[in-house]
C-alpha cells in the first residue's frame, strides 16, 4: 500500500512541477524501495559440508542440503543465505570467525536454521583439523594447545557452543531453528543408522531445554532411507557413504522445508513457497 501511495505521489508531481523535482521524486521512489528490499528477512543457514559440499556446484557429485532449500521459499519476501561450509564444526564455526560476521547483520525477524555434528566428534587438538568438542551438553571445558592457530583454546561440549548460537541468535531478535545432523549411508539390519544416542540427541536435548524449534533431521531422513531399501539410497552417495548427491540433497531439503512448514517457527510458512 505504501508503495502505491509513492508511486501515485510521484506520477502527480510529474505533471505539474519541474524536471528537478520530478528527478527528486523519482530518487525517492527508487530509495523506498531500496529500503524495502533491505528490509526482507533473512534465512541464515549454517552447518557442515552435508548442508553446503565446496563451492555449490555439486562437484564430484556431492550437494548439500541448504543450496538446493532455495526454491522452497518466495524469494520476493525473503532472502536466503547459505553460510555453511565444509569441514567445520560448532566449535570452529565461531572460532573462524564465521558466526561473528553473521552476527553483524543479524536482525529482529531474521532465521538462523543450524546443523551440526558431522565434524565435532573429531579430535580436540590434532595437528590436521582440531575441530572437535566435548561429547554432551554440559559445562564441562578443558584447555589445549591447538597445534594449527598454535594458541591455547579452552574447548568446551557441543551442547555449549549449540547454546551459545541459540542464545545469540535471539538476542538479536531473531528465531533459532536446531537440525540434528543428516544421517550418513550406514545400515545395520535393513535400517539406516541413526545417532539418536549421542549427536542427534544432544541438539534435541539442548533445543528443547533452550525452548528452540527443532528439526529432527536425522530421524525424519533416516526414515525415509528405510522406506526407500538400503540398494536405493546408495544411489544418493556416489562420493562416500556422508555427502549426498544432488538428488539426495533435495530430498533432505525438501525434508527440511516440510517440518518448517509444519512447525511454522516465527510464522515462516507466509515466506515459502507454495
């Protein structure tokens, strides 16, 4: 309506006022609507490989998850960013420097949809990665040596540094959206294995005692793989038995986006697709 009311205010000047003010109005019309523009929401997405694999093109046939979620959405009312990247966990996701620069234009209305746990079981201070976290949610914390910045860092669990994206995210006025991690091509009597004991549990248990919405990722897609038969779902793993081809990528978002639609966190279903 407001755009309307411009646009109608515009045309009346044209008509009766000079061409420097008409260029005046039409500069107006033009910085509304950039100002409109800037202030569509935002979907953040971070996570691991499995949510964006290399430059997003799908090379060596492996896709992740959040570059192929953008057709789910209407665009014209919200943007989507894919700020995940591979090898990284909850840890150095914050200790790269990566969650800060989110930060700084994080805003009141905006989404951050978070996946991790792929990476975090790894090694606390090894000399290739020194990515991992303390199994749990608890408090617990201990210091190393990480031998890569070559400075000490005090590490601490997931469920810590899984707080620390939920706690922030809101007090930017923002809505937090917890995924567990996608499962892996790994079967064990005809079902696909689930990490319902450890990583997927933990970002349930750290979502629900933070009062965050929370996706069930690794169940909902585990599910399906038993659906589809262990030959199928094969098909989707042409790299390794963790990162999804293109087509296994869009049946993880399309996951994804139906428990969004379901769940309707911060009312997002008005900025999907139909």
């Amino acid at each position: 309506m407001w755009f309307k009311k411009i646009k109608k205010r515009t045309f009346e000047i044209m008509k009766n006022k000079s061409v420097f003010t008409v260029l005046s109005a039409l500069l107006l019309l033009l910085s509304s609507f950039i100002i409109f523009e800037k202030e569509k929401p935002v979907f953040y997405i971070i996570g691991d490989s499995t949510v964006k694999n290399g430059d997003g093109t799908g090379k060596n046939n492996q896709m992740g998850w959040g570059t192929v979620i953008t057709p789910f959405f209407d665009t014209t009312k919200i943007t989507v960013q894919n700020h995940a990247i591979g090898g990284r966990s909850s840890r150095t996701f914050i200790t790269e420097g990566r969650w800060d620069k989110i930060l700084q234009t994080l805003k009141k209305g905006d989404y951050v949809i978070m996946q991790f746990g792929h990476n975090d079981a790894g090694p606390l201070d090894d000399t290739a990665r020194a990515r991992g976290t303390i199994r749990g949610i608890g408090e617990d914390s201990t210091e190393i040596w990480n031998p890569i910045k070559k400075i000490k860092e005090v590490v601490h669990t997931y469920g810590w540094y899984m707080r620390k994206y939920i706690r922030q995210t809101r007090a930017k006025g923002a809505i937090p959206i917890v995924c567990s991690l996608v499962p892996r091509n790994n079967w064990k009597d005809n079902k696909a294995t689930r990490s319902s004991d450890s990583w997927a549990l933990w970002a349930r248990q750290v979502a629900e005692a933070e009062g965050a919405c929370f996706i069930d990722l690794n169940e909902l897609v585990a599910a399906k793989y038993d659906e589809m038969g262990e030959t199928a779902v094969k098909a989707f793993f042409q790299a390794d038995n963790t990162h999804t081809n293109n087509d296994g990528a869009k049946l993880n978002a399309a996951t994804v986006a139906n428990e969004l639609k379901r769940i309707n966190p911060g009312k997002i279903e008005k900025y999907m697709a139909d």
